[in-house]
C-alpha cells in the first residue's frame, strides 16, 4: 500500500509557541517578534559555552534555554562584558530563547533580544523538567508521519488498524468491535507519526469520533457507547486485512507463519481475515487481538499445536510396525 511520507525539516517558532504554550506554561516575554525564525533540530541547547566566548560546534538551530546556571555566569560578569557575550550568542541567527523557572532577562539584554528580533519566552518549569517535555514534544512535531485508508480501534490496549477494498466492512467491523469495549481512534483515514520504534496512530481533529456507515450515515461514536469509545491516539500492534471470500484458499490457516506490515520502516504483525456473509469478523478480529496479547505473554497456541502434531506424528511412526 503506497502512502505518502511527511518529513518535517523545520518549525516556525509562532508555531512551537502556539502549540505548546498551555503544556510548557510558556509567556512571551516582550513584543511579539522573531515568531518566522526557524527551529531546525528537534533538540534544545543550554549555551553555556557559547555565553564564555566558545562557539565552535554551537547548536545555533536549536532552542536556547538559560537556567540558574547560565544567570549565574551572566551577572557574575561586567554589564558591558555580559551585553557582549549576550549580543555573540543573539549574533548566531538562534530561533529563540526560553528562561527557566521564571527568570527574566536584564533589561538590557532584553534589549538585544529586541533589536536582533529574538522571541525571548519564561517558562515556571525548572531547566530539567522544561527540557524533558518539550523533548518530547519536539520529537512529535519532527516525527516523520503518513496516513492510510482504514479503520484504528483500541481493543483491550492492543492498537489494531483494519484495512481492506472499499466495501470489505472495515467500519462495520469497527462497530463491532466498539460494541464489545474497544475505543475508535480513527475511521476512513489513519493518521501515523513515527516516535522511535513506535507508530503512534490518530485521526484528523474535525474527524475525531465519528464513524461512516454506509446506509445509515455518519454516526457519532461517543453519544451512541459514551466518552470511553473514544480514544485521542494508540500505538499500532496489529494489522489486520479483510479480505473477500474467493481468497480463501490463499489466507494461512493454521497461523504458524508470521506476516508482517511495514509502515514508515517499521514492521508490524499482520494477519488477513476472510469476509463472507453470515460471518462475525468483529469477533474475529477481537480473536486476533487476544491471540496477541498471549503472545506477547510467550504462549503462541498456533506453535502449541504444531509442535503437538508433530510429536504425533513422531510417536505414530514410532508405533507402526516395522516391515520385515
């Protein structure tokens, strides 16, 4: 399945700010300014070096965060060596700058901040804690991500994606699935972010919650089985394929070979599930997610029965009677 790729090189500061303002407890310190300069890596910098005079291998791409110990070795020089170093590290085209446990600047580094139109933001957080979260944060946002055609559904904490031809009863299914517990992430269009070694899934906001069903409309998912059948975001652990019933025949029946399915490079368990009329594949589905969990627990019942058979089979030709 061809999907496209967004890579994010780069975010503007107004938009790191505007985003992330309520979970960082961000202020803007000054007139708004420098909100178009461009974060490059998703990373910060204490530039504690940068402040002595050293710049060689200066993250000048990333966020600039003082805390207690780059205020410390500010005023402990003198104003006019302290305006120099401030206007060497301002000299560097940063995208801005963040301060700590609501520290603020000098007025007159404030003022270099001003003329090189330098956002300059406060912060409560203490320096660790600022830089812990808004890491995480700004992975997110650099996140390589893609969005496939299915549906995304929470069943019991395992994160399964349904996919299938237009019509196979991906939503359908869905429902069923809702109506035994499981919370929909996302119907119709999937979106992923790429976190590590994880695919983190989720669904366009105006789309969240609500579900297409074909002859009866859209429907929404929280007023019909309540606020729990909702889910913002899950990893992805399964894939599951609907597939027609004249591909029977060609669908693994005994489970025992792994398929896998790759989205942004990472592989994901996958499975393909006959559709027929008269044919539960909710519950089906809901089969495949317990399997799951048990394997992840290291009980593998299709390995169990095979290796069951096998000793059979051993003890069978054992037993037959030895030709003359």
């Amino acid at each position: 399945m061809a999907a496209r790729v967004a890579k994010v090189s780069s975010i503007s500061v107004g938009e790191f700010f505007e985003r992330h303002r309520e979970a960082l407890g961000l202020q803007l310190v000054g007139p708004r300014r420098g909100f178009d300069r461009l974060i490059r890596e998703p990373a910060q910098n204490r530039p504690g070096l940068a402040l002595s005079g050293f710049f060689t291998y200066f993250a000048k791409k990333r966020i600039q965060v003082i805390g207690n110990s780059e205020l410390s070795y500010l005023k402990k020089l003198g104003s006019e060596l302290r305006v120099q170093r401030f206007q060497q590290l301002c000299d560097q085209e940063i995208p801005c700058l963040v301060v700590a446990r609501n520290h603020t600047l000098a007025s007159n580094l404030l003022e270099v901040t001003e003329k090189d139109r330098i956002a300059v933001f406060r912060t409560p957080l203490v320096t660790m804690k600022f830089l812990n979260l808004s890491s995480i944060l700004l992975d997110q946002e650099f996140a390589e991500s893609t969005s496939i055609h299915g549906c995304m559904i929470d069943y019991r904490g395992i994160g399964i994606l349904v996919i299938g031809a237009s019509g196979s009863g991906k939503s359908e299914t869905a429902i069923g699935l809702l109506e035994r517990g499981a919370a929909l992430v996302a119907d119709d269009l999937v979106r992923f972010r790429k976190t590590g070694d994880e695919l983190i899934a989720s669904a366009p906001e105006f789309a969240r919650g609500y579900i297409e069903m074909r002859g009866i409309g859209i429907i929404n998912a929280a007023n019909l089985y309540g606020l729990s059948a909702i889910s913002p975001e899950k990893r992805l652990d399964l894939v599951v394929t609907l597939r027609p019933a004249s591909d029977l025949n060609s669908v693994d029946r005994l489970g025992v070979r792994r398929k896998s399915f790759r989205i942004l490079g990472i592989s994901t368990p996958h499975i393909e599930i006959p559709v027929a009329a008269g044919r539960d594949t909710a519950r089906m589905v809901a089969v495949a997610a317990l399997d799951m969990q048990l394997r992840r627990l290291g009980y593998d019942m299709a390995d169990e029965f095979n290796q069951r058979l096998l000793a059979k089979m051993t003890a069978n030709k054992a037993d037959a009677p030895s030709r003359p």
